[in-house]
C-alpha cells in the first residue's frame, strides 16, 4: 500500500501498489479529465510528483515521448495515467489546473 497525497486539497488515500497516479487521483475525489482515456498521447494528465518520486513507477519510453512535447515539464513531471504507485513509499501528486471536487 502506498498513502497517496493529492494537492492542491490534501486529498488523501491508502492505496495498492499498482495503482496509477490517475486512478488514484480520481480515489481521492480529485477530477481529471483525459482526452486519451490513458493512452500516454493526449498529455491532460500532466501531474508533478513532489514527494516519494521513488515510490512511482519508472518512466516508460511513451510517457518520456509524450512528456519530451509538453509545456511546462519539469524534473517532476509524469504523465499520471502512466505511473503506478509501488507501494513502497507515500507519494504527493501537485496537479497543474484548479482541483475541483
Ligand atoms: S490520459 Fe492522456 S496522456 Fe495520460
């Protein structure tokens, strides 16, 4: 189990390992709409992980791809519907738009 942190709101959650970033966020309440339905192409799910990055998957070489055409990326950056929580660590997901909810 990971506990996953939402932000903004603090939204928070114990979840599996295997989880990805996206369905966690939507297990928390956070809102986060897709326009690939996590297909690492539409890049809607662009999502900072500020704490226990070692806790989520590794980079795979689409959401590297898809991250390399984004605005705004950084160091942190993961395509949510890509990364999966390991369950080793508690992560923190910093959204870039508003969280609704
Ligand atoms: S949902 Fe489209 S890139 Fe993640």
């Amino acid at each position: 189990m990971s506990t996953f942190t939402l932000n903004p709101g603090g939204l928070t959650a114990d979840l599996p390992a295997g989880t990805s970033l996206l369905q966690a966020i939507l297990a928390v309440g956070g809102q986060l709409v897709t326009k690939c339905g996590g297909n690492a192409s539409c890049g809607a799910c662009h999502v900072f992980v500020v704490e226990g990055r070692k806790g989520v998957s590794r980079l795979t070489p689409a959401e590297n791809a898809k991250l390399d055409t984004l605005v705004g990326v950084g160091s942190k950056s993961r395509l949510a519907c890509q990364a999966t929580l390991l369950g080793t660590e508690a992560v923190t997901v910093e959204m870039l738009g508003a969280l609704s909810g």
